[in-house]
C-alpha cells in the first residue's frame, strides 16, 4: 500500500483563494459566537465600537480587538468560556513559563479538530498505521502528551503513552517494541539521545526514524545533535494551550518552516508596539484566531512569540503558510547589564563549540551590578582534564559568548550530569534579581 502524503489532503492543499473563502466564513460565525457568548470580549467589541455585523470576512479581521494573555488573568478561571459548562469535557492549562496558568476549555468537537491538526504532523515526518510511536511529553494539565496521543490514535500508529520522565523505562520500551517516531520536548530527545549512548546504543541500534519535538525553542545546531546521535530526521511542532495545544502548526519533510492549520486557525503578524497588522515576510509578533473552537475561541490572541509568515507555495503540495521557527518569545528575552540576550544564543555557542546543550543561566544582582554565570556541563570523555585545560575551555567559552552577545558571562565548567534534567520544557534560567528588587 502506498504511503499516505496527508492526512487530510482535499484540506491541506486547498487553493489558496478557496481557503481564504474558508477562513471568511467560518469568522463570520465565530465572531458572532463569540459575541453572543463571552460577555468580556463583548464589552471589548462594545468598547471599540465593533458589532459582527461589521465583520464579512477576512478583511475585516484587523477591526477586532486583541486578546492577551492579561485578559486571561482577568477572566481566570472560566470568563472566557463561551460554552454552557456541561459541553466542556476536558480543560488543560498552561505549563506556566512566565509564571502565570491559563486554564483552555475543550468541548468534544474542539478536541477532534485538535487531535487532527496533530495527526496531520504526524503523517508529514512519513508515519502511517505501521509506525509506533512514543509519546514522552507530559500527559495530565500539559497539553503535549494528550494532543500527539490523540493524533496517534487517528492515524492509526500503535501509541506508547509513556508521559516524560523514567527515562530508563523509556529506553527499554523503545528498544524493546521498536519505537519507530518519539515525541517529546527538544531538551529531553537529547537527554534521552544522551542516555542512550551512555548505555552503548550507536545511532544505528536504535529503532528510531523520526521526532516530534516542540513545545519549546530550539536551535538548527540542537536539532543537528539531536539526529546524529539518534539516527533520526528531526522535525518541528509548535503550538500553545491557548491555542489548542501542539499541532497549531507543524513541519513538513521539506522543513522551512511550520504550516500552520489555517483551515482552523488565521495567523497575524502584527509589529508589538503599535499592534499594526504587518504584511507577510516581517517579523513581528504572532496574533491567532481559532476558527472552529467552541469553548474557548481566541479572537486575535497575542502569543508574544516572535516570527515571520511565508505565503510561498510549499514543494510538499501543502498550500497553507508556514511560520518561521519562534525566535525566542519576547519574554524569553534577559536583559542583562542593558543588552538583550536569548537562552538560544548561548546555547548555540555551546554547540559550536563542542559541548552539549546542558547548561543553566543564573543571574544575580550585586552592589546594582548584574552578575551573569553559565554554568556547562562537561563532556564525560574530558572529565578527567586537568585543571589548565578546564580553565581554558572556560575562557574559550566565554570569549566566543562575549562575541555572541556582546557581553561576557563567567563560565564554569561542571562535571557530567551536574545540573538537573528537565523531562518536560527545560530549566535554562534561574533570575535571582527579582528578589533583591
Ligand atoms: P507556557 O506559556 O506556560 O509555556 P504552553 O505550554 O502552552 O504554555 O507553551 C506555549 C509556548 O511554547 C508558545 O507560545 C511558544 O513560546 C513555545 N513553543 C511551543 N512550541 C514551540 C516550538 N516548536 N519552538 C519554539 N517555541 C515553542
Ligand atoms: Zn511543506
């Protein structure tokens, strides 16, 4: 039997103009829905003096107010909810990176079209019914674990649902049933990567042909490390719980860049000081509208990640737009001793310089002066140096960050398996200035 290219094709492929034409009248309806149902956004729409009878299609989208992540604080834990609560049959929550949680109602209806747009990225990295896949992101509140398990199972893949964690249970499942697709944060394919080989696996032995890693930023330099020592094609998912979940869009075999599922969801790209609509190719902040959602139906949600849109048609058919990677959200962002710098540049110097990605960024205050430490794991093999070799690797280290960023961190080399794994989205920066504010 031949191999199926998409999940959902007539969708997927669909003209360009046919889907715009999609895209009007589904908003048409789910603005009215959500007017009708959500009282906050109502007085929003009241406020700037927008009915929905003012909205005809796509073109109209910029007449509607955003919603940010302040107004879900303001509206926790259901002001949002545009369904009687006896629709709703599952929530999740945000895992809470920037310190606040976000509650996402699902009715029945909302976690079909969710664990579609998942079983779409997962027929784009080649898997049909014959794979068997892995799912190690977290289940319960996080929405990774549940949303790819759901895509799995409409594709018809054997699903391991191992959740994160255990990582020598993961490894013996993934070896002993032949896992042939993982799905799990980026930091923790590596440190899987990592064990493995520990362990004596070579790329080779391991049964793994493909990955799903999101959830988090990552670097081509982490991705190239990734497959390496895996043996595998490593492609991208992005998404947020707001959203849905993973799945909002996806790479495809071609990898430049994510297709977002615009059958469901409009993305904007919008300049985040003025909130001005920018035209495709900018970069800008990322705005989505859910098209089809009933119990939590973001209109114009601001994501705060930073990216751009490629309308260009895909070689893999696929007609909808893809989103560059995030680079980095803007609250991902430290501002250290007034330069702005990004846990992805550090984290691409470690790798060009050798080291693995495992490392930790504190930051402290002394006498109004910011401290900026790295600290990196050393590789087991060179463990044993000596004491003069460490400390050149540190200045070496810290040379090529100072290029990088502009401002030179002290780097301290520490023995292997030192600094403490994440298993779902990692832990890269400990920020003790807020204390001392
Ligand atoms: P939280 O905001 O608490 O982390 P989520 O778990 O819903 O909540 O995470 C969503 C965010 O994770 C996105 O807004 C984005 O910043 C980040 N993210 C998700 N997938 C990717 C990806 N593939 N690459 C980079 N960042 C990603
Ligand atoms: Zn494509």
């Amino acid at each position: 039997m031949e191999k199926r290219k998409y999940y959902q094709p007539e969708i997927e492929t669909m003209p360009r103009e046919e889907l715009k034409k999609l895209q009007s009248e589904k908003l048409v309806k789910q603005v009215k829905h959500v007017y009708d149902n959500v009282a906050y956004y109502r007085e929003k729409m009241d406020k700037m003096g927008v009915k929905p009878e003012d909205i005809h299609g796509i073109e109209d989208l910029h007449k509607l107010p955003f919603i940010e992540k302040s107004d879900l604080r303001d509206t926790y834990p259901d002001g949002m909810l545009a369904v009687p609560r006896e629709e709703v049959v599952r929530i999740h929550s945000t895992s809470g990176t920037t310190g606040r949680r976000v509650i996402a109602y699902y009715t029945q209806h909302d976690i079909d079209l969710w664990e579609d747009c998942c079983a779409r990225a997962i027929v784009a990295v080649g898997a049909d019914k014959e794979d068997i896949i892995q799912v190690s992101y977290g289940y319960g509140l996080f929405t990774g674990g549940s949303g790819l398990h759901g895509g799995s199972h409409k594709v018809g893949c054997m699903t391991i649902p191992m959740s994160s964690g255990n990582t020598e249970r993961q490894i013996q499942f993934m070896t002993d049933l032949g896992a042939t697709v993982l799905c799990c944060t980026p930091s923790y394919a590596a440190y899987l990567g990592e064990s493995l080989k520990e362990m004596g696996y070579t790329p080779d032995t391991i049964p793994l042909k493909a990955g799903i890693f999101g959830a988090e930023p990552w670097t081509a330099s982490m991705r190239k490390s990734i497959e390496e020592t895996l043996g595998i094609k490593a492609y991208d998912i992005y998404g947020l719980t707001e959203i849905s979940g993973p799945g909002v869009s996806f790479e495809c075999a071609e990898q430049g860049g994510m297709h977002v599922n615009e059958d469901h969801f409009i993305a904007e790209i919008i300049n985040p000081e003025t909130g001005e609509p920018l035209p495709y190719g900018e970069k800008g902040e990322l705005v989505f509208t859910c098209l089809d959602k009933e119990a939590f139906p973001m209109l114009r949600y601001r994501t705060r990640d930073i990216c751009v849109l490629n309308a260009e048609p895909c070689p893999c058919g696929r007609t909808h737009i893809r989103m560059s990677k995030p680079m980095g959200r803007s609250d991902d962002m430290m501002i250290i001793r007034g330069v702005n710098v990004f846990p992805s540049q550090i984290e691409s110097v470690l790798l060009n310089e050798g080291f693995s990605p495992n490392y930790q960024i504190k930051l402290g205050r002394v006498n109004n002066n910011d401290t900026f430490d790295v600290y990196v794991e050393l590789p087991a093999e060179q463990f044993d140096d000596s004491v003069k070799t460490i400390a050149e690797k540190e200045r070496t280290l810290k040379d090529a960050m100072r290029n990088m960023l502009g401002i030179g961190p002290s780097v301290h080399l520490v023995p292997p398996k030192t600094i403490a794994r994440s298993e779902g989205k990692a832990v890269r920066i400990i920020d003790e200035r807020k204390l001392h504010d």
